[in-house]
C-alpha cells in the first residue's frame, strides 16, 4: 500500500521559513518523479514544484523560484520542500505527490500539511 505523509507544516510570520517533509512507502521511491503541490481556500490547486528521479533536475512555479527548494533522499525515501522568505500568499495545504503520468498528473497524494503565513 502506497503512504505519502507529510510534515513540517505550520503557522509563521511571513520573511519566515519551513521545510516540510514527505515519507513515502509501499512503491521503489527511488523510480518515481516526485511534486509538491498546493491549494490556498478558495484557489485551484496549484504545481509548485518537481523534482527528477535523482534530483538532478527540478521546476519550480515562478511565484516559488528562488525561494522554494524542492530536494529529495533516495537512501531514506523522503522528499523536501524548503521555503525561505515566505509571504501570506504561500498560505495553502501542501500536498506531496508521486509518480508523475503526465505533466501535471501524479499517480500517488499525500493527505497534505496546512501551511499558514501571517502578516
């Protein structure tokens, strides 16, 4: 059975950081393209970043490039979002995903983790 679990969410003030944690299991992790995903109330959800089978390559939307760093650990099946100088607008659920089909496709999701920003 496939387990994405996400942690490392959390209430901040906005110039503030989190990194947030996703531990999966049940797939070869090591296989799958992996993504972080988000969805603020009200809002379409929305792809904030990818990240190749090895990490050598990652995308990023542009309100997340530059401050956003999408990593991944192969040897401990577990993928990371690192997010610096974040403002009220990142508030959202973020959800890790796995296995992408198609570009903005992803077989496996995660329950998601709130991540609120506060001015």
């Amino acid at each position: 059975q496939v387990q994405l679990v996400e942690s490392g969410g959390g209430s901040v003030q906005a110039g503030g950081s989190l990194k947030l944690s996703c531990a999966a299991s049940g797939y070869t992790f090591s296989s799958c393209r992996m993504g972080w995903y988000r969805q603020a109330l009200g809002k379409e959800r929305e792809l904030v970043s990818t990240i190749s089978t090895s990490g050598t390559f990652t995308t990023y939307t542009d309100s997340a490039r530059g401050r956003f760093t999408i990593s991944r650990d192969n040897t401990k099946n577990t993928l990371y979002l690192q997010m610096n100088s974040l403002k009220t607008e990142d508030t959202a659920i973020y959800y890790c995903t796995a296995c992408q089909k198609s570009p903005y496709v992803y077989t496996y999701w995660g329950q998601g983790t709130q991540v609120s920003v506060f001015s």
